[in-house]
C-alpha cells in the first residue's frame, strides 16, 4: 500500500473502515488479555496540538506505546509552529524523522497542507471541521453493544460542526440515517452532499424513535466568545430524560466528552443506563492503535509490483 493519510471518516472505503472495527476490536480483546502486541517497536509518531486535550494526546501517547513505539507532544508554545515557521516547512522536517503525525488544529486546510507535503501517515486528531478518529470509537462502541448500524437511525444533537460532520461522513460509509437535531443557522452547510443526513430543527422529532443519541458541547474550542449566545440558542436541545424517553428504552446515548453536565446533556442521562461514554472514550485506545497499525506498517510495506 502506498503512502495513505486519515484526514476525514471519508479517506476510508467503507470496506477499509469495517476492516479497521474489526482489528480494533481484537486489539482490545488482546489488551485485555495482557498480550504483547509490538509491531511499532521503534517507530515515533509526532503529535501537534494546537487545541487542549484530554483523550486524545493520552489515547496516541499510550497507543503507541503498547504497540511497541513512542510518541512526541508538540505544542505551538514549545514548537516553531507558535513562531510561524510554515506548515509545509514542518511537515517535510517531521517527515524525516518520524514514522506518522498526528494534528490537532483549527482551519481543515492546516491539515490537508501538512499532508500534501508530508511523506508520512498524517491523522487529524480534530479540525473546526471534521473529528473522524473519534468516529471509529463510536462506530466500535456501538458495534460491541448492537451489531450491525445499517439501517439504523442517529440523532444528533447539537452543532453541526465537527463531530456532527462527521457523523455525515459514517452515514453515508455504513448506511445509516442522520438527523440533525440543532437551531436554524447552526446546521452543517453543505447537508445536499449527504443524503443519509437531514436537519430535523425539532429536537422531539429529531429523537423520537432513534437507535443512538449523540451529543457535544455547543461551543466547541475556539469559540468561546460564543458562549452565551449557544447556550440561549442549544438550550431546547439539551438531551434530557426526556428526549431519551422519545428515542425508546433501547437507545443508547454517546458523548465525545469533555461534557458539561446541565448544559448539553442532563446528568441523568450521561450517568444514566443507557450511556456508553466511560466505554466510548476507551475505545479511542483501541481504535487508534488499529489505525496507527494500518497507517504505519502498511504505509512502510513495498507497494506490489504491477500486474501483467
Ligand atoms: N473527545 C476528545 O477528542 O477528547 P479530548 O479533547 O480530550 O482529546
Ligand atoms: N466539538 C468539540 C469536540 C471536542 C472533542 C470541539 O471541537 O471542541
């Protein structure tokens, strides 16, 4: 395979995704067998974070290290990122000396700048746009408690900026029906291109009868000074008990986490029966370590000869 970079849910077939599920639920299965998994032995990733971070920094710090390699935590403050040395610049350097980058950053174009360059894996560990590492950890979580999400129906309430684009992206690759419960002007623009998702502006009908409810903080990074203003304009979109109640007694409720308790979602819900987010954010871990697997030792086989 040649060089391959995972920038959006939608740089995977949808073959290669459930692949990747697979693979992260064996990874998993062996962690917790205690085995010793080290196909990364001495392989680096470098890890950019230009936005805070809890889950992702530890999930790629301590995948790699399980996998037998080590990773690098750059910040702008302590890079010459922070000190306006081009991406492009970075990206050819970086690739010199590491096996895999990971960014998290604001403007999707930074991404996909450092990756037109790079000669290595690149993975978006969360743009203002996408956030498809988190996806494979939902995909996974719901595939360890209910199977197959063909056919079934997501709600999604909240903004729809990152984690709800991507969500987009994994409904059309596994076939499966979006709706996207959020105030008028906070939809995902360009909604025609994804005709497995539909803006449903009331949050009742965007619940009722749903398989899984998902939600996000309603000002993600970078948007503080929004604050106010999104928790007016989210608040009837809070998942309450009662918007649980529309989706039935066998939805399950996900959140990406960081969350905020009587802002996007009520504490009955998010510590209630029917969330998966202690279990959703562990499989960060898991799903990772496949994608970092893929990424790396696939990236680094010889490509085959061409045929005939
Ligand atoms: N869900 C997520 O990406 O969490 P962090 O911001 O803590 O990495
Ligand atoms: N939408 C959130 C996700 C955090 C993991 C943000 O971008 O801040």
């Amino acid at each position: 395979m040649s060089l391959r970079h995972f920038l959006t849910l939608a740089d995977l077939t949808a073959d290669e995704l459930e692949r990747l599920l697979r693979r992260a639920a064996e990874l998993r299965a062996a962690h917790y067998n205690g085995a010793l998994h080290e196909p990364l032995r001495g392989r680096v990733l470098g890890m950019i974070f230009e936005k805070s971070s809890t889950r992702t920094r530890v999930s790629f710090e301590a995948g790699m290290a399980q996998l037998g390699g080590s990773a690098i935590f750059l910040s702008p403050a302590d890079s010459q990122l922070g000190r306006g040395e081009p991406i492009e610049d970075t990206a050819r350097v970086l690739s010199g000396m590491v096996d895999a980058v990971m960014i998290r950053t604001f403007g999707h174009e930074n991404v996909q700048r450092f990756a037109d360059v790079a000669s290595v894996p690149v993975i978006n560990g969360l743009t203002d746009a996408h956030h498809p590492c988190q996806l494979l950890a939902d995909l996974m979580t719901w595939q360890s408690h209910r199977r197959e999400i063909t056919g079934r129906t997501v709600a999604w309430m909240g903004d729809g900026n990152n984690m709800c684009q991507s969500w987009m992206q994994a409904a059309e690759l596994m076939g499966f029906d979006l709706r996207i419960g959020c105030p008028p002007g906070y939809a995902p623009d360009d909604l025609d291109a994804y005709p497995r998702s539909r803006h449903e502006p009331d949050p009742d009908r965007a619940a009722a009868g749903a398989d899984l409810v998902v939600t996000d903080v309603w000002a993600s990074m970078g948007m503080e000074d929004e604050q106010s203003a999104r928790r007016t304009a989210f608040a009837p979109y809070q998942v309450t008990g009662a918007i649980m109640a529309a989706a039935g007694p066998d939805a399950l409720f996900m959140h990406c986490l960081p969350a905020h308790r009587g802002e996007e979602v009520a504490a009955e819900v998010i510590d209630g029966p029917q969330s998966v987010v202690w279990e959703e954010a562990e499989n960060r871990l898991h799903a990772q370590k496949a994608l970092l697997e893929w990424l790396i030792t696939e990236s680094l086989a010889p490509d085959e000869p061409p045929r005939g």
